[in-house]
C-alpha cells in the first residue's frame, strides 16, 4: 500500500507548461476559487470568530487546497483533485440563502433554483455526454466483445468487465502507464501474469482511448476493426 499510495504518486513528474494547464479548466478554477476569496473578502474578521458556521468548512477548504493544486500540476492530475471546494459549497450555499431569506422573505425559492440551474448548466456544458439517462452503451458493447473473446480479450480501459465476467482483474493501462513514467515499470513476465491466459485480442473505448502502453504487447500479425464505438486489434492465437 505504502508503494502505491506514497512512492508511486510523489514520483509523478511535473507539468511543464503551468499555465496552459491552469488554462483548460480556467471557468471551474475561477468558480472553485473566486467563489470562496469573494466570500471570505465579504464576510472578513466575523469568519475568524470560532462560533461563525463558515469557519469549519473554510478551514477544510483552505487544508486541502495546497494537496490540490500539486496535484493539478502532476501528470495525471485534473480538476478531480480539487474536491475541497465541495466542503465548502453545500455549507457556503446553506447560510447564504438562510441570510437572504432573513431579511428579503420567500425570495430565496426562486433564488435556490436559479443556483440549481445555473450549477446544472456549468455541469453539462464539461460533461462529454449530457446525462439526460445512464450511458450504458459502451458498457453493454464491452460486454459482448468480452463474450466474444472469453479469456483472450484484454480492455485496458474497463478491466471491472472482465473481472465481472471472468473473474480476473487485468492490468489498467493508466495504472501500467503510471508506473512506466515514474520509473518503475512493469516488466514483460509481471505484465502477461495479469492477462487473459489465452490472450489474443485487447479492445478500447474509442481510438484516442490509447497510451501506446498496451499496443505494445499486441503481436505483429494483428488485424484492427471497430465495433460500435469500440477499436478492437486481435491477432492469430498462438
């Protein structure tokens, strides 16, 4: 445990380019941050008092937010690092609509679904599909390659279908990945203990879905084709 949660994670080489990655989820920074600095410039000496409700939730905030930006500036990383904002926002929310309803009325009702929409807007607008219903489709298309290929199909991107199907739990080709480009990798015997004995074919969730780690193990003599949304490299078995 030691060596996957400390050693494998403070090996991780740093971003290069610091800005381009403060960039790309700059709409969520700007919300997961200024929301909270705004708050704290409006409210100012009561939040230090230790009765005030907020005081808790921006102290946990404020401790996690120093892990989440090392790790938003690992390799790896993204915007999933930064979960102290969610500490804070459902409390922050709470007191403030409890504030406006003191002193405007019934007009936090509308208000609370103003913020609901709006947060359900910023949702959607970065979620690759709008979840409208549960996206099964891929799910379900894995799980007929996998019935297609019993115990000869490896899918580097959803190891949990085949361990449901066969029981096995194979490699992940982040996890391979990970362990490559912090210095300790998996070496060509460790990988293939953890495959599919009769292994033949390995399948991914779409064409970009691919690290070079896993082709590798693919056999010369292979043959790629699509099904579905699903690109399949399969070669003769041995």
């Amino acid at each position: 445990m030691w060596f996957g949660v400390v050693e494998i994670a403070s090996h991780l080489p740093w971003f290069e380019q610091v800005w381009v990655r403060f960039h790309a989820p700059s709409l969520i920074l700007a919300v997961q941050w200024g929301a909270p600095i705004l708050t704290m410039i409006l409210i100012r000496k009561p939040l230090f008092n230790t009765s005030h409700s907020l005081r808790l939730p921006f102290i946990a905030w404020a401790c996690s937010l120093p892990l989440g930006i090392i790790g938003l500036l690992s390799i790896g990383g993204s915007t999933n690092n930064l979960q102290g904002f969610h500490l804070l926002a459902a409390p922050l929310l709470l007191v403030s609509l409890t504030a406006i309803s003191t002193r405007i009325g019934n007009f936090y009702r509308p208000l609370t679904r103003a913020f609901v929409v709006v947060i359900l807007c910023l949702r959607v607008q970065h979620a690759e599909l709008t979840p409208v219903r549960p996206a099964l489709f891929k799910i379900k298309e894995a799980i007929a390659i996998q019935a297609h290929f019993p115990e000869q199909v490896w899918l580097p991107w959803s190891p949990l279908v085949s361990y449901y199907a066969e029981g096995n739990f194979y490699h992940s080709e982040d996890g391979l990945y990970v362990r490559f480009i912090t210095g300790n990798p998996v070496s060509l015997k460790q990988a293939m203990t953890h495959l599919p004995p009769r292994f033949r074919a390995m399948a991914f969730p779409g064409k970009e879905m691919q690290w070079g780690v896993a082709q590798n193990l693919a056999k010369p003599n292979q043959r790629q084709w699509e099904l579905g949304e699903w690109l399949i490299i399969e070669w003769p078995e041995d």
